[in-house]
C-alpha cells in the first residue's frame, strides 16, 4: 500500500466536506426549476467551473491515459478537434442558444416543441439508454485508478466502487443542481491542483527524450501521425469532430450547464470559455499515459499502466491530494451524469406515457428514484460487463447512440423549416442503428461474413451513424411533407 | 528527438498551459458567482 496516514487525513477531510456541502446546499431547492437547473442563475465563472468538471472524471484520465500508452503522441489530435469543436459551439451559439432561449430543462423536451410528445418519447429513451450505458463503465475505471494508485491491487475495485456511487448518490439525490454546482466547483479547484501536481511530478521523473524514443520504437511513424495510425486516420478525425460538435451542443449533462445559464449570452460564454480547457484536458493524461510508456514498459495492463505510474512517482502527502482530486473529478462527473439521465428518464419517458404531466414535488422524487436506481444499476454493469475495443472510442460509439440523431433532430428542428415529425423519427432510430450493432456484432466478429464485417469497425460504425440519421431526417421529412406538415416552432415555445 | 515529438510536445505545452490559466482564473472569479448564487432572496430560508 502506498497510501500514509497524511494521505488518508487529506482524503477524509475532502470527502467529509464534500458532502456536507452537498446536503447543506438542499436548503436552496425550492422547486423543480431549482432543483434541475439550478433557478437558472450560473453566471459565467461558475459556469465553466462547473462545466468542466463534468467533463473531466477519473474515466477522462483513464481513456485518455490508456490512448497515451496504445497509441503515442498521435491521439494527442483528440484534444484539438474537441477544442475546435466546442469553440464552434461557443463562438456560434450553434443549438445551444436557442435551446436557451427556449427555457427547456432537457433535450427531448424540445422534440415535443417542434415534434410531437411521441418523438419525445422516443427521443427520451434513446438518450437514456446511451447516457446509461455510456456512463456504465465510469464506476470500474475510476475504481482501477483509484486502487492502482493508492497501491491497493486490484481486489478493492468493488469496495471503491460502492463507496463512492453511495456518496453521490447521497448528495446529488437530495440537493440536485444546486448541490451538483457547488460541488463542482470545489471539485474543479482540487482536481485542478491535483492535475498540475501528477504533471509536475511526471515531468520531474520521466525523460521527455525517453518518451519521444520509446513512442517511436513501438508504434513508428503511427506513434506521430493520427493519420497513419491504424487506430485512428480520416475516417475517425471526422467522426470525432462532428460528434464533439454534437456532444458540445447536446450531451445533456454539459448541455444542462448551458441550459442552467443566467441567459443564452452567458451560456455562450460558458461553452467558449471552457473550449479552451479542452485540448488540456485531453493532452494532460495522454501524455501521463505516454510517460507510463517510457517508464513502465509496453507490457503493463493498457488501463491501470498510467495509474501505477502516477501512484510510484507521486511523493506522500502529494498522492493525497491526486486521489482527493480524482475522487472529485468523479463525483462532479457522476452527479451531473446522475440528475441528468434520472430527469431524461422522470420528464421524458415516465411522464410522456402519462397524458397529464406530474406535478413539480412527484417529478422531483420520482427523479431522486430513478437516480437512486441508475447509481445501483452501474455497480452491477460496471462489474459485469467487458467493453471492446478502448475507453475512448466504447464512449463514443455508446455516445453516438443519441447525438447522431439527436443532432439530426434538434440542428434540423431549429435551422430547417421543412423537419417534420416522421424525418425526427427516422433520424433518432437510424442514428442508433449503427452504434448498436457495433455494440451487438462486435462479439461476433471472428464468424460475420467479410462484407458484414464493416459494422465492427467502431470508427465506421460512429461515422455511419451521423450519416444515417442525417439522411433519415432529410428523407423522411421531405417525401411527407403533406401529411405530416412541420410545426412552427416559435408558435409553441414555453415560457 | 524527432521534430513530429518535438512539436506535439510543444502542443501539449501550450494547452496545459490554458488549462491552468483558465482554471485559476475561473476559481478566483467563480466565488463571487457562488456567493451570488447561494444569495438568491427567493431561495434563502
């Protein structure tokens, strides 16, 4: 074990105030609109704070990490295109504004403004499926990095599992999006000290010629360039760039930050200004895991090769600090990723089967419910389940299950008149069609036929999914125009 | 060292450099937005 007392001081005491913050912060929920964003009064400083933080979890460290150390400098291109993607939305205001301005708590709500409540439902199931099981495998990567770098081996993964999936729950059920916001925001100034202190010692302890060398002799000129990687190439570039672009604009729990905005202006803000973080939040693990490379050897576990670096180099009293901000990345990321699928799952799919909406007390402990069920169902997937292919792009494909056509849906419902009900089902359904047979065929893949076998390339998997929910939307809305004519937007927006 | 190494290094420099500078920035300013926030009259009890 690697962990000293003055270690553990410094985690006891963050995890103690963590959640009494959590809890003191419920005093503010006074209705549904507080308790999901927030009385939508983030001003742009907390905004990015807590924007951010959702963005980084320990899983970030964790695929990033693990591209590092398969794949050398060339995966360093990710943040890049996921900075360009999010200035785009920034400094465009693309979706976001108009979500905004349309004062909805969710995504799908918007498919009932410019669609119809079915669509929502539709669309509300869809999303919840991805963010559920994109967000399944967070628990057990947080758990490995959290048990590699305290020294404890990989027997105590469980027990850090339910520890901190208790936690979170705890305070994100009572105080929703008050609690998820200050929370954030203590958890982005620790994580943050904690990152600058893991790159420090790493930079003190691995030569950079070292690591130029080592990338060179295993993966050659792919090591450098992201195009001659048999990882990566064109084909991945773009469908990382687009679906950045529609994460960026509709991933619920960043998209919900935008949304808690004091007003469209500052949620344009919030998403520029955080723009600029992320090619640092990508880079600073990649290149942690790169310098595992180098200093461990190419024969460590591809996940839990950077962890135990970070958890040999960093001194006593310093790995306190890293586990207290890998613990707060986490949780800032868990709570968000919880309020966020449990009020998808409460407002979109439980109430749109319902002709009357529930009132604002039963919404908001029906959400504590599903949240509460979503926290346990993790525990059990995140045990189970063997992903394929890395992190990085088992994230992806399970996150292009709903941006492809949540992005066909939404960028057409707003800047194309002639969207109409039947276009925003075949986009939501197409969209998902690729990425879940990637996720069905993929353990299959030895005994497909050859000209099935494209659909086990997750990179053409991801990109074919943007491209069939764009052309159902397309499709579909223009050969029924006449019997289902689009509905105007600005007639029903909420108030 | 090769100069594709040399030059994603220098990438990666500059972006954790933002990184930081964004996020020291955004904790010294986000307490007033904190306090702003926990503040609102109509939540106060």
């Amino acid at each position: 074990m690697t962990f000293n007392l003055f270690d553990w001081l410094i985690l006891i005491v963050y995890l103690l105030l963590t959640i009494a913050l959590g809890i003191w912060v419920k005093r503010y929920v006074e209705d549904l609109s507080g308790y999901l964003v927030a009385g939508r009064r983030i001003k742009v400083s907390l905004g990015v704070a807590t924007f951010a933080a959702t963005e980084i979890g320990t899983i970030t460290f964790m695929y990033f990490g693990e591209l590092g150390y398969v794949s050398g400098f060339s995966c360093f291109v990710i943040g890049l295109l996921a900075m360009l993607a999010y200035m785009f939305v920034g400094k465009t205001g693309f979706i976001i504004s108009a979500l905004r301005r349309h004062q909805v708590m969710t995504i799908p709500e918007f498919y009932e403004l410019r669609y119809s409540r079915r669509v929502r439902l539709i669309g509300g199931i869809i999303l919840f499926l991805g963010g559920v099981l994109n967000m399944g495998i967070f628990l057990k990567f947080d758990g490995i990095f959290l048990s590699e770098v305290m020294g404890f081996g990989p027997q105590a993964v469980a027990l850090i599992m339910v520890v901190m999936v208790v936690i979170v729950i705890a305070y994100t059920v009572l105080g929703g999006m008050f609690s998820v916001v200050v929370t954030d925001f203590l958890q982005f100034v620790i994580l943050s000290l904690s990152m600058i202190v893991a790159t420090i010692t790493v930079l003190l302890n691995v030569d950079l010629t070292r690591m130029s060398a080592m990338v060179t002799e295993q993966y050659g000129d792919g090591g450098i360039n992201p195009l001659v990687n048999p990882r990566f190439g064109w084909m991945f570039i773009v469908w990382i760039l687009i679906s950045n672009v529609a994460a960026g604009a509709l991933w619920q729990p960043g998209t919900s930050k935008a949304l808690a905005s004091e007003s469209p202006e500052v949620a344009r803000k919030v998403f520029f200004y955080t723009s600029l973080t992320f090619a640092g939040r990508a880079m600073v693990p990649m290149f942690w895991g790169v310098a595992a490379l180098a200093y461990l050897g190419p024969g460590e576990s591809t996940t839990a090769a950077m962890p135990k670096l970070l958890g040999m180099v960093t001194p006593h009293g310093f790995l306190g600090l890293l586990v207290a901000g890998m613990l707060a990345a986490s949780m800032s990321t868990y709570s968000a990723y919880l309020l966020a699928w449990s009020s998808v799952a409460t407002r979109d799919v439980i109430a749109c089967l319902r002709t009357t909406n529930f009132g604002e007390r039963t919404t908001i402990w029906i959400t504590r419910l599903v949240a509460t069920l979503i926290g346990t169902f993790l525990l059990v997937f995140g045990l189970w389940y063997q992903i394929p292919d890395t992190a990085f792009q088992y994230l992806f494909i399970t996150g292009a299950m709903y941006t492809a056509g949540a992005l066909g849906c939404v960028a057409a419902g707003i800047y194309w008149r002639r969207a109409n009900t039947v276009g925003a089902y075949c986009a939501l359904i197409m969209g998902a069609m690729a990425p879940a047979g990637f996720l069905i065929l993929e353990k299959w893949r030895g005994s497909m036929p050859t000209w099935m076998s494209f659909i086990t390339d997750v990179n053409v998997s991801g990109l074919l999914s943007f491209i069939l929910a764009f052309t159902g939307m397309v499709i579909g809305s223009l050969t029924t125009q006449k019997a289902f004519p689009p509905v105007k937007l600005g007639a029903e927006e909420t108030t | 060292m090769r100069t594709g190494a040399l030059l994603w290094l220098i990438i990666f420099a500059v972006s954790a450099a933002t990184f930081f500078v964004v996020a020291f920035i955004v904790s010294i300013n986000g307490f007033g937005d904190l306090r702003d926030l926990l503040s609102w009259p109509k939540a106060r009890k």
